[in-house]
C-alpha cells in the first residue's frame, strides 16, 4: 500500500482495529522519497554538498507533512524520532561526500531509509494496538548480496515468514517492502517498485491465492487516469500482458513479481480503496482479450552523435536507430534523480507506447495527425508495441484522439 493520501491511512487504521479477518500489509515509502534518496546519495558521491543537503530537507518535510496530516496529536512524540532519522542519514551521505565513494551496499543503505522511517512513524502511531505487530522487514526477506537488484531467497523467506506467525499473538502485521537483507544481514533492496514483489514474496509463503495492490489510482486504466481523465479501467489483465507493459515502462507492474505470481497463479488486484471491491483490475493467468494500453513518459532526447550511450549515467529508455541518426531516450525522471554536469543541449520529448492494439489504425492516426510535424519520429519495436515520439503538447493530444478508439 502507498499511504499518500490520509484517506488511505485512515481506512487503513480502521480496518486494523475492526477487522477479524488477518491481514499483512507491506508499506511503501512515501511519494518521491526513494529517488530523493537516490539524488542525495549521487550528489554527495559527486561533491555537491548543497544539494544533498536540499534533498534530505525535502525528505524529511515530506515525513513531517505525513504526521501532521494523520496524528497531529503526536507531532511531538515523532521529533525524536525524525531528528535521529535525519542525524544518522546526514552522517552516511557526509561519509560519501567525503571519501567520494558509493558502493551498491552503501547505497542500499541509504536508499532502505525511506521505508525504514514510515515504518518507524507507523510503529509509534499503531503502538496502542494489541493485534498489530510491526516487522522490520529485513529480519524475514532474504536476498543474495546483488546490491541494488537483490533476488530473493524463496525457500530462506518462506521459512521466516512461517516462523514469525508461529511464534506472534498479533492478528495483523506490518511491513516495509522493496528492503531486505541477505544471509550475512547486511541490506539490500530489491530494485524500484519492487514492494509488490515483497508483497507477493509473503502470500506464496502464507499461500494465499491473491494480494492486493493499493494506490492512488482505481486500477489500472487504458491510460494514467491522471492525465486522461476519460480513461477507462481494464477489468482483467493476463500476467503475460502486464509482463510486457512492465518492460515497456509502466510503474505499477513490476516484471520481477508478475513472473513469480504467474508461477504459483496468485492473483494480483490493484485497487485505491482498501474495503471495496467492486471497482479494480485483476491480473490473472488467462483473458478472452488484451486491452490495449498507452504508456507516456516525459524524455530527454539525445542523438548519438553528440554522446555516447555508455557515458549516459542511466540506461536508455528506448535506443532508435535509422540511416539518418541515432536517437537516445530516457525517461527524465531517471535524469533529475542522477545530476551530470557533462550532460548539455538536451531536449524534451513525449514518449507515447501503445501495446496491444490493432497496429493499422494507430499507424495510420499517427501518419495523419503528425503529417507536417517536424518534430515525430514513428517506431514500430515488434507485433506487441508502437513508439511514437513527439514534442509534448502534440503528443498529448494525440493520445486524447485514440483513446476512446483503444478503450
């Protein structure tokens, strides 16, 4: 669950202290948190003291603004508690600032503490509840020492899993995906959006049939329904087909847990609402039909001649090679997250990916509407994709014109 709203975290709060049923509930961190944590740790690898320093600022008033939305009563039993977070982070970056190195362990390190702190916050805030027992999650996740993009250890979490119901009175637990540890209990974190994986990592070892995916939008939707407010949601996703949508970028798949969940055919719902039903999408083995799906990012735009792909700090988003150019892509919010001097004369684009849908009619939409736009370049990548890649403005009203045609 991603508590960014105080709806959520009341609905959660009450389903805690009124429910029979047991529940584990895996948090994430909070909104922006972990790429913060991800830009103080390059700044400080890179000398840039000031803005390390600005992004630990910006984490811990996103944490203060979490408690005076929630527990307002409280806001003096957490300044402790976030002055202690705050000192022993500022300490870890200031030791990377000053010998400039940051090794994958080090930066499990720093990138576990966004989780690490909700938990703590929780931990206070939940204290006064009996059947509530709060686990830090690295003493039950085992992974390999593959920092940044640990595997987990199936059979080693099972175990801890089972053994911790065993031996607690608690009716529900707490935990904190994306953060494990390995075998000697140093930290690792499993990769970004990687919660839904802890998620399912604990339902195979209860064997639950399904988990349950809350966030902040109803299910999942032709198109992000924060920018298209018309967009429908789709009712049944096959793991095969959100498989495909995670590689080609959409955040709430994670391609890690999708191949695990279709394994054992643990149904994955995503929701916003924690005790309603009626209105999410359910990933399951097999569906009459794949629902077409518009992924769009914002990209920095390269061509290859002005900078080498190895010299990138992140890996390109999509690569476009023709006999005119070759065109670089990254999603630019992998960019702000990794400060590079070196990187000038950047341009922004809109990056459209469109899966599952009758090839024929978006070719031809795209032909037609960008007939006299400079600035689009069309992709076919394979028979499940399209990219198509324009200024933004354009873009934008692109997918507004085949969305209710895909939906």
């Amino acid at each position: 669950i991603s508590l960014n709203n105080s709806l959520l975290y009341c609905e959660l709060k009450d389903l805690l202290k009124h429910n029979n049923d047991k529940y584990f509930i895996i948090i994430s961190a909070l909104k922006n948190v972990s790429s913060l944590l991800k830009k103080a740790a390059k700044s400080a690898e890179s000398g840039n003291k000031i803005l390390f320093s600005e992004a630990v600022n910006e984490i811990f008033s996103i944490h203060k603004d979490f408690i005076e939305q929630n527990m307002p009563d409280k806001k003096n039993l957490f300044s402790k508690l976030l002055s202690n977070g705050e000192d022993n982070l500022r300490k870890a970056l200031k030791s990377v600032y000053l010998t400039g190195f940051l090794s994958n362990r080090i930066l499990d390190s720093i990138l576990s503490q966004g989780e690490l702190l909700l938990l703590e916050i929780l931990r206070e805030d939940l204290a006064d509840n009996p059947f509530v027992d709060v686990i830090d999650a690295r003493m039950i996740i085992k992974t390999d020492s593959l920092y940044n993009s640990a595997k987990p250890l199936y059979e080693e979490t099972k175990h801890l899993v089972k053994q911790l119901i065993a031996s607690s009175d608690a009716h529900h637990f707490i935990t904190q995906g994306f953060v494990a540890s390995d075998l000697q209990d140093n930290t690792t974190t499993m990769g970004f959006e990687s919660s839904n994986l802890t998620a399912l990592l604990i339902a195979q070892a209860l064997d639950s049939k399904d988990i349950r995916i809350i966030s902040d939008v109803p299910g999942i939707c032709h198109a992000d329904p924060k920018i298209f407010s018309d967009a429908k949601i789709i009712n049944e996703i096959s793991y095969k087909s959100a498989f495909i949508a995670a590689k080609y970028g959409l955040k709430l798949f994670y391609a890690p847990m999708i191949e695990s969940a279709d394994k054992t055919d643990t149904i994955i719902l995503y929701g916003n609402k924690i005790n309603h039903l009626h209105e999410l999408t359910k990933i399951v083995r097999k569906v009459k039909v794949d629902k077409s799906l518009i992924i769009v990012k914002e990209v920095i735009f390269f061509k290859n001649d002005d900078i080498s792909i190895s010299s990138l700090p992140t890996s390109p988003t999509l690569i476009i090679t023709d006999k005119k150019s070759n065109w670089i892509y990254i999603d630019k919010r992998k960019m702000n997250s990794m400060p590079d001097k070196s990187l000038t004369n950047i341009n922004i684009y809109c990056l459209i990916t469109v899966l599952f849908s009758e090839q024929n009619l978006i070719i031809n939409q795209a032909m037609k509407f960008f007939e006299k736009n400079e600035a689009f370049k069309l992709v076919i990548a394979n028979n499940e994709v399209i990219h198509i890649v324009s200024d933004m403005e354009s873009g934008m009203e692109f997918c507004k014109l085949i969305l209710p045609m895909i939906s």
